[in-house]
C-alpha cells in the first residue's frame, strides 16, 4: 500500500476503534510482538488476506504510540513469517506520523492448493488457524482435512465399505444401471461384469465402494448409520422453542435408504409440512394450489446436498438436516464449499465436483443433470414465487441454504381490518380453540398462530378469552368480542 493508503488507513482505525476479519493491531512500541504466527496462518487461509498494523495499542484506546525501531521490527517479522509453511511473503510499509513510526505488514492470501499455512514449531494440527471476525481460531481436523482432500484429489464417494458384500446390493437396481451405462458405449457393453464394476467404481479391489452402496445397498445405513436425513418441523423461528404443550418439534423424522430413496422420502416429509394455499393468477384469472416454497427448489437443494455432502471419514457420523421452522426452511449439508469457489459465486462459476463418481452415476439414472444448473434453477423458481432471495453460506464444515416464505402480514393494527382479519373475527364468532384457528389459518404450528394472529387481536379488544385468569389453558377458547367491528 502507499504512504497515503496507509495514513487514510490509520484514520479508520481511530474512526472504527476496533479489528476485522482483515485488520490486526499490535502495540510493538517496546519491541517485536514475538508470536505472529496465529495471526499470520488465519490471514494467510483466507482469500483476502489481512494487514496488520503495528504501533496502534488496542488496549489503550487505539493510541498511537508508534514502534521502537521500524527497521529492526521489519527484520524480525519477517523471521517470523519464514517460520510458517509455506513460508509467508509479507508486503512492508513504513509510515511516519507526528514524529512517530507505524509499520503495516499486508499477508496475502495463499492459493488453496498450498493451504493450510501453518507454523512449523506447532506442526499442521495445531499450528493451523482461521480468522473468525477480530479473532484467530485454531483449525478443526475436519477444516485441515478438507484442504488436504482438494489438494490431493480424495474421492471419498469411492473409498472400500469392507462389511458389504456384492450381494448385499440391490442386483436389479445395479443390473439395471449397467444396462444403462451400456447404452450407446460400445467399448463399455464388452467388458465382462466384474470389470466393468471395477472400472466403473462400483467396486475397488473387488470391494464394495460407498458409493455403490448408497446408490444400491439394500440398506445403506447398517454400514454408515447416520449418512442420512433428519427432518424436523420446528414450533417458531428457532430451534429450542417449543409449542403449546411444550413440544420441541411438530413432526421428526429420520430418512434412510439409497439416495434415490432418501430424496423421495425428504420431499414427501416438505411436502406434508407445507401449506398449500389457492391463488388466482393475475394474468388469467385461473385458480392455483401454492405451496410455501417451490418443490422444484426444494429438490434440486436436496439433490444438491445428497450429491455433494462430504462422504470423508471425518463427517460420517453428521446426517444431512432439513430444518421447517415458521418463516423459513434450511438445508444443512455436512461438508463446506468444495474447491476454490465462494458462496458469491454459486451458479455464476463452474465448480470443482467434490463427488464426481456418485454424481456421474446419478446422472446416467437420470435423477440429476450434473451440468451444474442447480443454483440457477433454485434461484428462478423462489423468484417466480415471488419470495426473497434463497441465503447460501459457508459456515465451517458445513454448507447451508435457506428459503424464506413470503412476508406475511406484521400483526393487525388498530383499524387496519383486512380482509383476514375480518374472515379471522367472523370465523372466531363460535368459540374456538388453538388447534381450530391453527387449522383454519393453514398453519403447522399452533403456538406460532396465537401469538402471531390472535394475541394481537386479543390486546385490541377484538377478541376475547374464555379463561382469561388461564392463558396457557388446555381449554382455553377464542372468541369474536361482541362489541368488536367485524
């Protein structure tokens, strides 16, 4: 950086008074801080890199002090930086302010292939850090691995399942494949079966792979037990809320089988907790049944995470989760973003294929494309809808996609008497209880529907309770107050 880049820098820095995900601050006014190294493998494992600013004392306010010796402290961090494998190439600016010195040493960010950068003395284990908002968090095995996994090309989708046999698998389904892959590949149709098993991946030294057996096993889970899906319908917006009667959740379910089967199983578990409402389309007046979320999205977010989940040692025991809560629905995906693509450029950007033998088989059984349209087809059917764009991100070791339903209405407003609002009342003018208003207002949760729907009309006087000394009673009944407008 300039002289000038890094004066308007030491502004900021009295301005925002605090570190970044990029920005580390070190006083060095009596000497060379002597362990850099946290801080220079997490700037370094990132994409953007990091400076740290020496001469600014964090706990003293941010004050300037300055460095003892800008020289001296340049030789010394970059002892340190040679230190660190690779080895860390520091870009150095001095800046003399009011008679003080301020030195800024710029880490780039190391391509992924040579990552994680780590000091020599701690060894990759425990000498490899990230950079977690203003602080340097020691890696995770699972984080170090996966950078090992992409530089060395692992295909864990392929790796020996020694406890299943060849018989153990589905022979039609697997029969049926073969003549698949057969099909228009004359140099493949003459190979005996057990070659082509071999060649294909279906085996590995005569060995069943992972990914036969979750694509074929008569019941993939007796070997990998929590390579599979668990879906919940949550009462609220958070997990750990609970209903009425206490209840964690409205409906839970574990999803086994072959991926073929757990994608089944995954959309008819969506399926069943969505509403399904009628709309009449503006451009021609026809009825339509909507349900909450586009199932077009939803399958290609579940294929996506059934595909490209990590199949590693390291995240067997993690099953792929679908969480329904009232304003949204996420799909957690064990295993963060493969290779050198960020979550901005999903769908924009050709990835790597994290799984690339799994996903060529799903795509010869015709359950998935594999030409990388997934994220373009989720975000054009949530625009279709009309609903907010679906979040993806990248959360250490794990890769999440939200869709969020459409915006309901914020509570009701003191003579704001809509049409809902008015059906609501009238429909409230025979006693009620939670379940029947939940029902009629095509919700899951019961509790969601009193205090988002009800409540509020109760504060307002439009609507009254049975037993108003009891609010959380079991018997409790809602009802149209009779000198409410309607």
């Amino acid at each position: 950086m300039t002289s000038e880049e890094f004066a308007e820098m030491l502004n900021r820095i009295q301005k925002l008074r605090c570190e970044t995900q990029t920005l580390e601050l070190k006083s060095a006014a009596g000497g060379c801080p002597k362990k850099l190294y946290d801080t220079l493998s997490s700037f370094s494992n990132q994409d953007d890199g990091g400076i740290i600013v020496f001469g600014v004392d964090e706990e003293q306010d941010y004050r300037e002090q300055g460095v003892y010796d800008a020289q001296d402290l340049q030789k010394k961090v970059n002892a340190q930086c040679l230190q660190m494998e690779p080895a860390v190439r520091p870009l150095l600016t001095v800046l003399e302010k009011e008679g003080k010195s301020f030195v800024a040493a710029e880490i780039p960010g190391m391509d992924l292939a040579e990552r994680p950068c780590y000091y020599r003395g701690h060894g990759r284990l425990k000498g490899s850090f990230v950079r977690i908002g203003d602080s340097d968090e020691p890696m995770t095995e699972y984080e170090i691995y996966s950078y090992e996994a992409f530089r060395k090309k692992y295909q864990d989708d392929v790796r020996q399942v020694p406890r299943a046999a060849f018989s153990s698998l589905d022979q039609e389904a697997l029969e049926d494949y073969i003549r698949q892959l057969k099909s228009g590949k004359p140099n493949l149709a003459g190979l005996p079966k057990p070659d082509l098993c071999e060649l294909m991946s279906i085996t590995r030294e005569r060995q069943v792979t992972l990914s036969a057996v979750m694509l074929f096993g008569m019941f993939p889970q007796a070997y990998v037990p929590q390579l599979c899906v668990t879906a919940v319908v949550v009462p609220g917006t958070e997990l750990g809320e609970t209903g009425v009667l206490g209840e964690r959740f409205l409906d839970n379910q574990r999803i086994e089988g072959t991926i073929p089967q757990m994608l089944e199983g995954a959309l008819a578990f969506v399926r069943k907790n969505m509403r399904t409402r009628t709309i009449i389309r503006q451009a021609d007046g026809r009825r339509e049944d909507r349900t909450d979320y586009p199932m077009t999205a939803v399958r290609e977010a579940v294929i996506n995470a059934l595909v490209h989940r990590d199949y590693s040692f390291h995240t067997e025991g993690m099953p792929i989760q679908i969480l329904m809560f009232e304003d949204r629905m996420e799909i957690r995906n064990p295993g963060g973003i493969y290779g050198r693509i960020r979550c901005d450029q999903l769908g924009k950007v050709q990835p790597d294929t994290r799984n690339p033998v799994l996903a060529l088989a799903l795509e010869v059984m015709g359950i998935t494309e594999n030409r990388y349209s997934g994220i373009p087809t989720i975000r054009r059917s949530m625009e279709e809808y009309g609903l907010r764009e679906p979040e993806f991100s990248d959360q250490r070791g794990s890769f999440v996609v939200r869709f969020y339903r459409e915006p309901e209405k914020k509570g009701f407003l003191p003579g704001a008497q809509s049409e809902d609002v008015k059906n609501l009342l009238l429909f409230c003018k025979t006693p009620r209880t939670r379940k029947e208003i939940c029902g009629y207002l095509g919700l899951t949760s019961v509790s969601y529907a009193v205090s988002r729907h009800v409540m509020p009309l109760v504060e307002q006087g439009l609507m009254c309770m049975s037993i108003p000394e009891k609010p959380k009673s079991q018997k409790q009944l809602f009802y149209t107050n009779s000198e409410g407008s309607v």
